[in-house]
C-alpha cells in the first residue's frame, strides 16, 4: 500500500502542476460562460433588433373587405408565454424575460389603410412604415395573405411577423356574428390544466414539472460521468503512454510491481480528472444556484447517484487504463481504449424508455448490465419506483464488474508496459486475458 500511496501521489502532483491542465481546469469554463454571457447578450440585442415597435401603425390593404377594425388590444399574452417559460418558482432572468416578448403588458396593434399593394409597398421602402400587410381578394376562401417589412425575422420571432395578428384576425371575421365572450373563446380556445394519476393513487397536476425538479440531479451526475469517461479519463491513457514512449517505464518497473503500478495510476491520475471536473462543476453550479429551492433535491438522491458516479468512473478507468497500456502511443492507447467510452453512451439512447418506464424490461435489462448500470440506474432511482433489491443488486454487479475488470486489465497492463511496436490482435488480448 506504501508504494501504491507513492504512485498515486507522484501522478497527481505530476499531473495538477502541469500548465496545460491549470489552463483547461480554471481557464474553459471561465471562457465558456464568458461565451455564453456574450451570445446571450448579443441574442438579447438581436431580438429587439428584430421585432417591429408594437405601437407603430402597419398598413393595411384588404381586397376581400371583412377587416374594418382597425385598432386591436390584447393584454396578457406576453405574460402567458413568461409565465409558461419560467414555472412557478422559478428564478427569472430579465435578458430572458425580455426574449420572450417586449410587450408584457399586452399587445397592442394599429391600421392605417391603404388603396393598393403598390401605395403601401411604397410607403415602406420611404421608411413611411415598418410593415405593411395585404390580404388576397379570396382571403375568405384560401386564407391567404402577404406581410411586408423592413425587419428580418429571428429565432426568437418567426419571419418577424407582429404578435397579436390571429387575434386581429378572428376578432374582425367574427365580430357583429357571435357574442364577444365566444369571440375570445375562439381566439383562445382552452387554458389546459392538466392532471396525471400519481403513485398514492391520486391526480396531481404539474407533473411534467416535478418530473424535471425530480431528474436534475441524476441528469447532472449522468453528465459529469460521460465529462469523466470521455474527458479526465484521457489523464489515465496520456500518463502511461509517455511513460512507455521516453522509456521511464522500464524504471519504474524496478521499484514496483505491474499491479501496484496499475492501481498507483488509477488513484492518481483519476483523483486528478475528478478534482478538474469538480472545478468545472462549482464554476458551472454557481451561475445556476438559485434554481436550487425550486429542484427537488433529497439526500438519498445525491448519495446514490454520487456513489454510481464513483462505481461507473472506476470501472471505466480500469478497463480504459488496461486496454490502453496495449498501445505503443497516446494515439494507438485512445484507438484501444475508445470502445468502452462508447459503451458508456448506450443508455443515452433508451434515455425516453428509462424516464417514463423506469420498469419495463429493457429499463431492468441496462440496470444490470455493468456498463450501462450507472447511468441507467440513476435515472431510474430518481423516478422513485426502483425496488431497494435492485439498487443492492446493481450495486452488487458494479463491485463485481470492477473486480472482475481490474483483475483483466492487471494482465493486460503487465503484457502492455512492455510492449513496443506492436498493435496486438483481438487473439491476442484474449489469450492474454485467459492465461
């Protein structure tokens, strides 16, 4: 145990020193949310940008005669949409608030009519109006109509078209023809609640929204697994491979075994992966911080899913530092290593089928099979219908798939330090697996 102490503090103090680590641990989630603050700013700009002024008059052409009013208000529906984006409980962000209509105290549009498509084309290529809108002679049989403007449209706003037209428009066909409470029931048809049968055998409502309160953490632990597997494990591939290219391997081995080496480096070097991506995560949870009361989040929940994040990262270490030793170089180690990385993915593809059938049978099937156990059983134990049996027994799979992995990867890193030169065969690594 000494020297396997030794190892693993030799690697992590190696490692954490190095200036290239230092720069990607504090120096990329600095520049992303830098990035991100950026685009989010610019995006801001862009959709104000991009939305004609409610309070300017459009010009009106209507050849078909049915749009005689001119003058529309509709209050609240900006505030509907906010309200929909940003649940009850939700910290809201102004820029954001902002993106989702500038008119949050309601929509208001003015007409000012115009004798030809001609006039009010004109009109607005002499800076006389933003937009202008035309409606066919056949509007009543083909529903067409023609919107110009001197505005492009955004992501945030499709085609630039201004807020409150179908309004306008149910209101002038309908008007003077039925009672005006119809006419806003037509404009907007239901206030949808919607209620789900719950496990105590009753119907809340919210559902969706507690699904998601329910999820956040297990889906922040599945992240910071697949961070750990296809980015901080490259620590574990990079340290044996200088080492076996400079030579220093052949030293090294004088002084400790192939199996102390192997368990030196996996606590080194992946108590240094984990300590970057935990770097990233405070700098990354920081800006989010204020959604926490709103999430569901239970105790049982964070230790359970901490403890397959440990169990999975290990497992996937092991098996990516073994079969990397068999490369000659960084790039052949990544080549050799790569699969299991790609195994790690595959619940990612059943993800609908395990959120809202937590216990169908390809659910229980991933649970237990030892590559996609982590990430499948944290989704499903944050659903709350997972038999504690399962949860001992998945936990009872990950220690024996771990044993069973360091042990293979053992042989195969005993075979690999010395190896030079040579690709081994898929024979080959079988062989030195079984003997």
């Amino acid at each position: 145990m000494q020297r396997i102490r030794k190892v693993a503090w030799h690697e992590f103090r190696v490692t954490v020193r190095r200036p290239g680590y230092l720069i990607i641990t504090f120096g990329m989630p600095l520049f992303a949310l830098g990035v991100a603050a950026v685009s989010m700013f610019a995006g801001v700009l862009a959709a104000r940008n991009a939305v004609p002024p409610k309070a300017g008059p459009i010009g009106l052409v209507d050849e078909s005669g049915l749009f005689r009013n001119l003058e529309y208000v509709e209050e609240g529906a900006a505030q509907e949409g906010a309200d929909r984006l940003f649940p009850e409980g939700v910290p809201r962000l102004k820029a954001l608030e902002e993106m989702v209509g500038e008119g949050r105290r309601g929509i208001a549009l003015r007409f000012i009519p115009y004798p030809s498509v001609e006039a009010a084309a004109e009109a607005v290529r002499r800076d006389e109006l933003d937009q202008a809108l035309h409606v066919a002679a056949d509007y009543l049989d083909t529903g067409r109509m023609t919107y110009l403007s001197r505005r492009h449209g955004s992501v945030f706003q499709r085609e630039g078209t201004p807020p409150g037209l179908r309004g306008w428009a149910v209101e002038n066909l309908l008007a003077g023809r039925l009672d005006p409470r119809v006419v806003e029931r037509v404009k907007r048809p239901f206030l949808l609640t919607e209620r789900v049968l719950d496990a105590g055998g009753e119907f809340a409502s919210g559902e969706g929204a507690r699904k998601v309160r329910r999820l956040a953490v297990p889906y922040i632990f599945l992240l910071l697994l697949l961070m750990a597997i296809f980015g901080t494990s490259g620590y574990l591939l990079q340290g044996v491979a200088e080492e076996k290219e400079n030579r220093v391997m052949e030293v090294i081995l004088c002084s400790v075994t192939a199996d102390q080496l192997l368990v030196g480096k996996l606590i080194g070097l992946g108590a240094a992966g984990l300590l970057q991506l935990s770097v990233w995560s405070m700098i990354g949870i920081l800006p989010v911080s204020a959604a926490f009361s709103w999430l569901q989040i239970r105790p049982d929940t964070v230790l359970v899913c901490f403890l397959y994040f440990i169990f999975g990262y290990v497992l996937f270490g092991g098996l990516m530092l073994g079969f990397g030793s068999l490369g000659s170089n960084y790039r052949e180690s990544a080549q050799l290593a790569v699969v299991w990385s790609m195994a790690a993915i595959i619940p990612m593809f059943f993800l609908p089928v395990i959120v809202d059938q937590p216990n169908s049978l390809v659910a229980r099937a991933l649970s237990f099979f030892p590559l996609t156990t982590p990430i499948t059983m944290m989704m499903r134990y944050a659903s709350g219908e997972v038999a504690t049996w399962e949860v001992v027994l998945s936990f009872v799979v990950l220690a024996a798939a771990i044993w069973v992995s360091l042990k293979g990867s053992a042989k195969l890193f005993r075979v690999g330090l010395l190896l030079y030169g040579k690709k081994p065969t898929v024979p080959e690594i079988w062989r030195w697996l079984w003997a």
